[in-house]
C-alpha cells in the first residue's frame, strides 16, 4: 500500500471539503460518530470542565458542481503523445481535464468514446474541490464510477483515509478493501480505524466487517462486524457504549440510542446492564424548535436499587423562551430525585453532595421601567438529616414549602413630578402550602399582601446623604397558628382555619455620612492613584405595633421581613473603601478593597427570629437587644483576583461564632489555564446556656480546586478537595490528569469520597475516557 509524499498530502488537505466523491465511503464512518459526544460528556468539573469537555464536530455531505457533456482536454507535459482513433496514449507528467474531473498521472491511456481512463504512477485525481490520490486507478469520467487502488486521501475537518481498493458502483454506493481511516498523520497515526471490507451507501448506513480500533500498531478494539449510519444530516443509530465500574454497585455497561427529529431536535435513549441489578433507563430531550426559545431539555432515569428493593428516579426539566404572548418571558426549571441518598452514592456527579434543598419553579415575567409582574409556582425542599434509625435506606425528609402559585406585583421607585418624593410598591397574592416539619406546621392557605412606600430624596453636600421614608404593610392570612402553638412557639405547631390581618407601619430615616476621604498620589499595582473613604452609616427605623406576629405562619421574607419589626431600632456600620485609578489616559476608577462593620440594636423589646429581620448575617438564633456584630472584607485588585473574608461575633455568646474566607485566583494570558478557588466556613462551639451546655454546633471545612497545564501544555492537572477540618479527614477528593496531542485526548480521573448511609465509608472510583478527535469519546465516565 503506497502513502501519498507530504506535499501531497497537505496539497489534499488544502483543497479538500465533504463531497460525494470516493473520499466520502471512509468519512461516512465518521458521521455517526457525532452523537457519541453527547453520551460522552464530561460531568460537572467546576472550572476543570472547560478543559475536558470535547468539541462536538459536525459533519455535512454536500453534492459538487455537475457538469454535462464538453470535450476531454489532454496533454503530456514532458514526453510525446501517441493518439490514434478512439485512443490516446500519454506517458510523462499527463494531465486529462473533463468537466469538473482533473487527473495527474504518470501514465494515462485514455479512451475518447467510452470516456474510460487508465492511469497509473503518482495519480491525482480532482473532482471539484475533492482530491484522491493513488497507484493505478481505471475510472469513466462520464458515470464517475471505477476502481482506485492503494488510494489515500483526506477530508475536512483532518480526517485521512486510505485503501488497497476502493470500487466506486455508483455516486452513492462504494466497496471498500483493507482500508484505515484516522484524523492523525497517516504516515505514522496515533490512532485509526482498520476494516477488511465495506458496503457503503451514501446517506443510508454502511456495513463494515472485522472492525480494529489501533493505538499506533496495537489493536484495542475489535468487531467482527459494524453497521454504521452515513447520513449526511445527525444520524439515528447507537453511541459508543461506556463501562463504570464500581465496587459497591457493580460493574455498569451504559449504552444510549440517538433520535435526532430534524434540526430542532433529539432524543437519546439510555440502557443501562448491571452484573450486580442495578439496571436502569432513561431518556434524555433537547429541542430548539426558533431562536425564541433559549432553553428545551429534559432528562429522567430509572434504576432499580436492589439494596432498597425498589425502583429510583431522578428527573430535570428545563424551559426558557421569550417573547410570549403580553411581551411576557416564561422559565420552567423543575428538578427531583425519588431519594437524593441513594444518587449520591450511586452517581457521579459531585454536585449532588453539596445539594441541600431542591428547589423547582416555573414563571412568567414581564418587565419594564417602572415595573414587573410575575405569576410564580414553586415548590423548595429543605433536605433533612434521616431520623429514622431503623432504616437508613429511607429517603431523606424533608421541609416543603410551595407556591401555587403566587401573582406578584412590583412597581419601581418612581418619581412624583419634579419633587423629591419617590413612591414604590410590593404586592402579591399567593396560594401557599408547607409540609414535612419535624414540628410543623402543615398548612394549605392563602395569603394577601401589600407593601407601599414613600421615599425622599433631599439636597445634601456630597459628603452627606439623608434618605427618610415611610412604608405602610397589610397582610391577610386565611389560616394562622392555633393558641398552643402561640403559647409554645418551640413546640409542635398546628395551623387551624382561623383568618388573620396583620397590618403595621414603618417609617425609618437613613444616613451616609459625613464621609472622609484622602487622595494618595502613588503608582502600585496598575494604579495610578488612590482614594481612601471613610463612610459612616446610620438607620433609625421605628415600627407600630405589629398584630398577631406570633400567629403567622412564617414561609419567607413577607412573614418576618427583612428590616427588623421591633418598635424602635438602630443600625449603624462603618465602612472604609479603597478606590484606584488605573494607570493609562483611558484609566477607570473602581473599588480595590472594602471592610464593613455593622450591627443593629433595639431600644426596646429585645429581638427574636421572628423579629429581627435579616439584618445579623448569622445563622446563630436570635436573642437580645443587640444583633451580633458582623465584620466583611473584600478585596479585589485585578480582575482575576478576589478575597473575602466575614467573622461574626455574637452578642450572646461574647465570642465569634462563625467565620469565612473564600478566595479566587484566575490566570490571564500565558497562565490563562491556571485557576485557584478556596473556601473555608466555620462555625463555633456556644457556650452553655444558664449552666446547659449547647449542642455541638462547630464545623470546620475547607474546599479546595486548582488546575494547571504542565510540561509546555502538554499535560493537564487538576483538584477537587473538599475537607473537614474538625474531624481532619477527607470528605471528597478528586483527581483529574490529562493530556491533548492532535488528533486525540486521554483524562484519567481518581476520586475517592465519603458515603455515610447505611454506615460511614469511604469509597473511590478509576474513570478512563479517549476521545478520538472528529470521532468521539470511547472508556469508561
């Protein structure tokens, strides 16, 4: 089998593109392989996914110019030229024009009536934009049917082929001979694909016989025989199966069927055989039908979990499309898993383990200027710990709140006329459910609400900004808490059928100000100069007696509110800001650093969870007169780089009780493939209560994630730690290494993880995956 010279071959590559030429038999192949990427892809790797993840090729077979009838040109560049009759004989550097047919060979005996060619020696044949090149071919250039032997060729994007013969039956029926095809040197690959034999039909499906996937010369996969679809258009037809293998669940042979349904469009099937029975189903859906639906996609899976002895489900649906009917936008994102558990433990998507709630909702917005209405349905589950001892295998309970739905209504502060007065308002009408509390309520009600506000804007210097307003709030409730839940709060709570309007005002004047500043005319890091702030804040809110506070039943921020509900309180913070001016005529000035002080006080009633609002920052419960003091910082000198920090010290406890620091490090340019993310939140022990010692409420975990390229981008590393700290072990790890040449990738992936149902262990998983490339992704997840 000869292969082409190098110049040859680039001179193929250059002037090549998918036509229904000869060329076409070996990337058929290709064609189906498209699909696979999709059963391939990578799972959620954080930033390292954008490193793993393969482009998904696309492949479309599109006809050449036909030309009818004309004359055939022919002429011997270097020796003489023997023409007689119906025959041409021409031996040195021939060429033969017809059409859209151009042929370069050695050797060439041509035959005027039959339009036959046989050419022989460094044969080159042209059909518009195609090129093959060979030993000997014999080819009519008017049915553009013959034989190519030894026959290389190329086709875009990078996929070479060659073969011993290749018999052209028909434009679209080919027989191909001992041929290889691969997107690498064809010389020397470092992949390729070896058949001793094919029937193609061009936009059918082709039949392929002792099938060999070769790493260089050794053999790693082979199939007696093959039938691989050559639509032009995605192709209907299996993907590449996937292997997991799993100590506790089995060993998992994954395989998937595509349904594509026009352009807009596709369906995949899955199966999943498991040696242990833990088989399962499911399917997954995307549809872009216009260019107003930004978002179609549906999946679901079944197995069946024989340790539990019953079938699992998880499912995700996901709709997003604008220009409704009204000028509305719709968005449906519903997710959830028949035991969270059980996936965790059973998947490989690490998500999975830092998911707390499940949340789910669908919309219709419409927005403006001065406005917004939403009709919102909704459903949030609060994932619990399991307290049922008896059987660790049950789902986890959980926490319901729903929607069903909610109308909202937001007008936008606006302003009246030319004066300094602005008027804004929240609204809304909701049909509200709860259930699933280990001290309830479980409730089914509805409720009304509606929030005005009166804004005022006054003239101050710029060091100084006064801001008063007032808000008047009436909420009906058609179901509140019963007197025993009134009297216990810390007990079990009941809801009855017993009507209720809670209705207060609030008026509340804000200050900023005097603010200090100072310039520093000094060149550092990119900046030309420096401005520091100093800005005090300062916020007097006074609030009527709130009715029936004690009997709400509290489902989000419209029950206990945001600003605190006592009668008279204060919040006060202050703020230091660094501001520089980049360098350059075209320098903008932005924040580098910022640290904040804050805390509120009430002067009269003391705080409660119910009253407090949202203005603590901590999760510590709320007692006393005074919110527990919250300290921030956050810096941000580049862009690429950011730091914050937060501590929280309690006003009860006289300690710090919780504390974070996250930071995040990106490269840009030559170090663009270099990141660093870090986390640490902890919290603290409390001390006891009137001589009860508290519960154990510390933690302490770190997470983890960095990657880099290594050994001049040739290899690719990359982490996922996530750590407790307190009880110093590992809770995950994961592991990625990889590496890309030209024409293929290689990701090995280690993770280990702690499971704790039925029993706390750790488990670990080995993951391989090739991609192939213009092929797909083939090994295990």
């Amino acid at each position: 089998m000869r292969v082409e010279t190098t110049a040859q071959r680039q001179a193929a590559s250059r002037s090549t593109t998918p036509q229904l030429t000869a060329r076409i038999l070996v990337a058929a192949l290709t064609l189906a392989a498209a699909p696979a990427v999709l059963f391939a892809q990578v799972k959620d790797m954080g930033p390292a996914g954008q490193y793993y993840n393969q482009p998904k090729p696309k492949f479309r077979v599109m006809p050449g110019l036909k030309k009818k009838g004309g004359d055939v040109k022919f002429y011997a560049k270097v020796n003489e030229q023997f023409v007689r009759d119906e025959y041409a004989i021409l031996d040195g550097d021939v060429v033969i024009e017809y059409q859209d047919v151009v042929i370069h060979a050695d050797k060439v005996t041509l035959n005027f009536k039959t339009k036959d060619v046989v050419a022989e020696g460094h044969v080159i044949m042209d059909q518009g934009p195609t090129r093959i090149t060979g030993d000997h071919i014999v080819f009519n250039l008017d049915s553009k049917t013959g034989t190519f032997f030894n026959a290389t060729g190329a086709m875009r994007p990078d996929m070479y082929f060659i073969g011993d013969k290749i018999e052209r039956l028909s434009e679209d029926h080919y027989l191909l001979t001992n041929g290889m095809f691969t997107s690498c040197d064809p010389d020397h690959p470092s992949w390729s694909f070896h058949v001793s034999s094919a029937d193609i039909t061009l936009d059918n499906y082709a039949h392929l016989r002792n099938v060999t996937l070769r790493a260089h010369d050794i053999p790693l996969i082979y199939a007696p025989r093959l039938i691989w679809p050559t639509k032009s258009e995605r192709s209907q037809g299996l993907l590449i199966p996937r292997v997991l293998i799993s100590k506790t669940y089995g060993d998992r042979l994954e395989m998937g069927y595509f349904i594509p349904f026009g352009d807009a469009a596709d369906a995949t099937i899955y199966a999943d055989l498991n040696d242990k029975g833990y088989n399962g189903i499911g399917v997954s859906t995307r549809y872009r039908p216009s260019d107003d639906v930004k978002l179609g996609d549906l999946s679901a899976y079944v197995v069946h979990d024989v340790q539990a002895g019953r079938n699992q489900w998880k499912y995700k649906y996901q709709h997003s499309q604008t220009n409704l009917p009204g000028g509305f936008r719709g968005v449906v994102d519903i997710e959830d898993f028949s035991n969270l558990e059980f996936f965790r433990r059973y998947d490989r998507d690490p998500r999975l383990h830092t998911l707390s709630q499940i949340y789910s909702s669908a919309y219709l917005t419409k927005n403006s200027s001065r406005y917004s209405f939403n009709f919102l349905t909704d459903r949030r589950d609060i994932l619990l710990s399991n307290v049922d001892p008896n059987n660790p295998l049950a789902p986890p309970p959980r926490q319901r709140f729903e929607q069903l739905p909610t109308m909202q209504f937001r007008l936008y502060p606006n302003r009246i006329g030319e004066s300094p007065f602005y008027y804004s308002l929240e609204s809304s009408m909701s049909h509200l459910a709860t259930s699933g509390f280990v001290n309830g309520p479980t409730a089914n009600y509805y409720r009304a609400d509606v929030f005005p506000t009166l804004s005022m804007q006054l003239r101050t210097p710029t060091w100084l900004s006064i801001r008063p307003q007032v808000s008047v709030r009436e909420t009906y409730y058609s179901d509140s808490l019963d007197d025993a839940s009134v009297a216990n709060p810390g007990g079990t709570l009941n809801a009855v059928n017993n009507p209720i309007e809670r209705f207060y005002a609030q008026g509340q004047v804000e200050v900023v100000g005097p603010s200090v500043s100072k310039i520093f005319n000094k060149t550092l890091g990119g900046f030309s100069k420096f401005k520091h702030v100093i800005e005090p804040r300062f916020r007097y809110l006074y609030t009527t007696a709130v009715n029936d506070q004690e009997r709400i039943i509290r489902f989000d921020t419209v029950d206990s509110p945001f600003l605190p509900i006592v009668k008279n309180s204060v919040e006060y913070s202050l703020t230091q800001r660094l501001i520089g001016r980049e360098t350059g005529p075209n320098g903008n000035s932005r924040e580098v650093a910022s640290f904040s002080l804050t805390q509120s006080v009430s002067l009269g009633n003391a705080f409660t969870s119910a009253t407090a609002g949202g203005l603590n920052g901590s999760t510590v419960p709320q007692t006393g007169k005074f919110t527990p003091l919250v300290a921030s910082l956050h810096v941000n000198p580049y862009s690429t780089v950011t730091l914050d920090a937060s501590a929280t010290f309690g006003n009860v406890s006289h300690q710090l009780d919780q504390s974070s620091l996250s930071a995040n490090l990106v490269g840009t340019g030559t170090r663009a493939d270099k990141y660093l993310s870090f986390t640490w939140f902890s919290s603290y022990q409390q001390p006891p209560v009137n001589g009860v010692p508290a519960g154990d409420t510390s933690s302490s975990q770190i997470r983890l994630n960095s990657g880099s390229s290594l050994f001049s981008n040739h290899i690719r590393a990359d982490a996922q730690l996530n750590f407790d700290a307190k009880k110093g072990t590992f809770l995950e790890q994961r592991y990625l290494l990889g590496g890309t040449a030209s024409c293929y990738g290689v990701a090995l992936e280690f993770r280990r993880y702690l499971v704790f149902v039925p029993e706390e262990k750790a488990e670990w998983s080995l993951g391989l995956s090739i991609s192939l490339k213009n092929v797909g992704t083939i090994g295990t997840h």
